[in-house]
C-alpha cells in the first residue's frame, strides 16, 4: 500500500453520505490515519460503535482519488472521491451481498 504525500486523503477526517445501498440516507464519519488505519461510525454514534480497518487510497487523476478497505464486520467499501464535486461513487458488498453506492463527502479536518 502506498499512500503519497499529497494524498487529500491521508490524515484527514471526512464525512461520508450515502444515497443509496445498504446505508442508504446515513452519513459516516471518517478518520483516515497517517499510518493507513482508518476509523469509522455512523455521524452521531458513539465511539464504541466504531470500526477499525487498513485502507488503501491511490489517486486516479487530477482532483480524484480511490480508496479502499475491508472493515471488520465484513463489508468491503471501495469508492471514488471527486475533490473537485464532492461526489463519490463506489461499490459495497460483503459474502454475499454486492451494492453500486453513490453520494457525498465533506473533509472536516
């Protein structure tokens, strides 16, 4: 896994909002580590409901990254972020269920 520099992703936290899928309606808070963890919840949960997982994030183009990784209940997430839109479109899926996802994120921090 290699994560540059300049990653917009690396060290920061966002949120994610989902339109459709499994999560359809929610939004999820991100913290993406220096170290390639990533923490997760849904917004407003508390930090015992949280996930922990490595992630990967590779830039696509200018303004567009990928990022990926397996959280510990099962699901795997795989999503495109346009920093230029803010719109991200991904895909969802665990042993046997696989879902197109799109929506919305914002960097809080």
């Amino acid at each position: 896994m290699q994560i540059t520099e300049s990653s917009p992703i690396r060290g920061r936290k966002m949120l994610f909002t989902w339109n459709d899928g499994p999560t359809k309606g929610k939004t999820y808070e991100h913290e993406f580590h220096e170290n390639g963890t990533v923490e997760f919840h849904a917004a407003g949960a508390a930090k015992s409901a949280e996930q922990k997982s490595i992630y990967a994030a590779e830039r696509v183009a200018d303004g567009v990254y990928a990022v990926s990784y397996l959280a510990t209940g099962g699901y795997t997430l795989t999503a495109v972020l346009n920093f230029g839109d803010r719109r991200l479109v991904g895909f969802a899926s665990d042993a046997s269920h696989w879902y197109p996802v799109h929506g919305s994120f914002e960097v809080v921090a």
